[in-house]
C-alpha cells in the first residue's frame, strides 16, 4: 500500500472508482434511496464486482501504460480485447457494435459516428477518462485533446466528448490539490466553468453553486440529472465529490442514493475523491471487498511511473 502523496491519490483515483462503480451496481436504474439503505448495503456485501465502467477503465490504463502515452489503434485494441474475455460485464449495446465494425475493417476514427447520427453523447466515454486525468493532469490542453480522442472511439458527440474532457479535468484539479488543502468550492466551479467549452456543462456549473447547500436529494437530480447522458451525470458526479469533499465513504454513498445511472455518477464521483484524498481515505473493509484490487492498483504504479 502507498504511502501518502501522488501515487497514493493515483491509487485512490482507481480504486475509489471501481468501488464507486461495484456498489452503484447494485442500485443502478433505481429511484432515490436513504441514506442509510446505501450505508447497509456497502457493510452487507461480501464483493464489490465492478462492471463495464472499470473494465474499459482498466483497458484505458492498459493502453496507456503500454504505449506510454496515448495511442487510438492500441488503446482500440485493449478495449475488444478485454471485451471478447469478458463480455458479460454489462456492457451497453454500443461498443460490441463498433468493435465488430473495427474488427471488419472500419477505422477507429470514423466506427462510432456511422452507428448514431451526429455520434453518441452517452457517458461511457466520461466513465472511463480517469487514466487521462491522471496522466495529463499537469497539461490541461493536452489532457482535452486525448479525452477527446480517447472518448471518440465510441462517443463521437460533441456532448460525450466534452463530458469526457471535463470528467477528466476535474480528476486533474483534485489531483492537483493537497488532500489536507481546504477545497474552495467555488474556485473549483471557476475552472471547470473556464475550461468547458459548451454552453449545457457551463449551465450545469454554474447551477452548483446554489445546490451546494441544497438538502432535497430530488431537486439536485432535477437540476444535474442522474441519466446515461453525459450531460446529465458528469455534473452530478463533479457535484457529489464537491457535496462530501473531506469524505470518499460519504461521496459515494450520497452519489449512489441519487439513483438512476448509479454505478457510472458513484464511479466517476469516487475517481475525483479518490484523486483527492488518496487511496487511504478509502474505508479498508471496502478495498478489500474490491475485486481485482491489486490489479487495479498495479496499472495506477503504471501510470504513475510513466507520470514521473
């Protein structure tokens, strides 16, 4: 286990979003859910067992670590690879799609823009984007251009790769923060609000302020969404790590009792709070409920080697 500083918020990046997605799983598509039926649930469960957000997750990392950097046709090729080993792991209609297409000939370039018109602005692009933030975190125009390559593999919508981007970004910021630093949760919005280049992201930001102190959990979803859309769940997921910055347990847990696309809002939440605070604000009875725990942990030693 390591120690505090960058590869202790590396691992917690990683392993605080395969936690967030292994028990989102177990209320994904679900209405809003108290407090503590979500607090039983994590003590109930004898194995977190993520799905096709930490598995595609993990063939980004892959990718990365083998390239040592970014490379379209190498990172394509982890992500059908882990695909056809495990195909079981919930994953959406999409990416079997342009896998076959690719497989067949078609360019990763152009597969996904040919199966929906205009491209797809789902969030499958944003779920998987924690490796890039924490690669590029020290280089934010960098770390746009290979979100938005990265995303455009299966997302090629304006919306699915700016939710992408700015997933990223915000996983960079917390990275980029002392975990004792107290967060400023405005200047945090600020960035965010900078570095967006659409109109609907900036809105969202711009709507946290208010919600901050908002305690009715149906307001928040109404406002930021709890849906596959990249634009309704990336905000929200920004929006629970800036509700319970100081706690990973209390992040993923608000994060799940949202409902909805659970297991993507808690996985994307607990990647910028695990960024945050390190892996060992983590619970450990969690951890060690994680499946392929060390496996996870050895691709975040990867990319933080390559890092420094």
């Amino acid at each position: 286990m390591p120690g505090e500083g960058l590869e202790s918020e590396f691992f917690g990046c990683l392993v605080g979003a395969a936690i967030g997605d292994g028990l989102g799983a177990w209320r994904e598509g679900r209405g809003i859910a108290e407090i503590e039926e979500i607090e039983h649930l994590g003590e109930r469960l004898e194995q977190l067992t993520y799905t096709d957000d930490t598995h595609m997750t993990i063939g980004v990392a892959e990718s990365l670590i083998e390239s040592n950097g970014f490379d379209g046709e190498h990172m394509v090729q982890a992500l059908m690879r882990n695909h056809e080993a495990e195909p079981w792991r919930g994953y959406g209609p999409g990416p079997p799609r342009i896998f076959r297409m690719i497989k067949n000939g078609e360019s990763w370039h152009s597969a996904a823009s040919k199966i929906y018109t205009g491209g797809s602005f789902g969030n499958g692009a944003a779920m998987r984007v924690a490796p890039i933030g924490l690669l590029y975190y020290c280089n934010p125009a960098k770390l746009r251009e290979i979100a938005y390559k990265s995303s455009s593999i299966t997302h090629s919508h304006e919306l699915g790769k700016e939710g992408a981007a700015l997933q990223a970004y915000a996983v960079a910021l917390a990275l980029n923060m002392a975990p004792g630093e107290e967060i400023d949760r405005d200047a945090f919005i600020l960035k965010l609000q900078k570095f967006a280049q659409n109109q609907i992201y900036r809105e969202k930001l711009a709507s946290m302020r208010k919600l901050l102190d908002e305690q009715d959990r149906q307001q928040i979803v109404v406002a930021l969404g709890n849906g596959i859309e990249a634009s309704r769940s990336v905000p929200t997921a920004i929006y629970c790590f800036l509700k319970q910055p100081r706690s990973y347990k209390d992040c993923i847990i608000y994060a799940v009792s949202l409902g909805g696309d659970t297991d993507t809002i808690a996985s994307m939440a607990g990647a910028i709070s695990g960024a945050y605070l390190g892996v060992n604000a983590i619970p450990p009875m969690w951890r060690l409920k994680l499946e392929n725990r060390a496996y996870i942990e050895a691709l975040a030693e990867g990319l933080c080697q390559i890092t420094t």
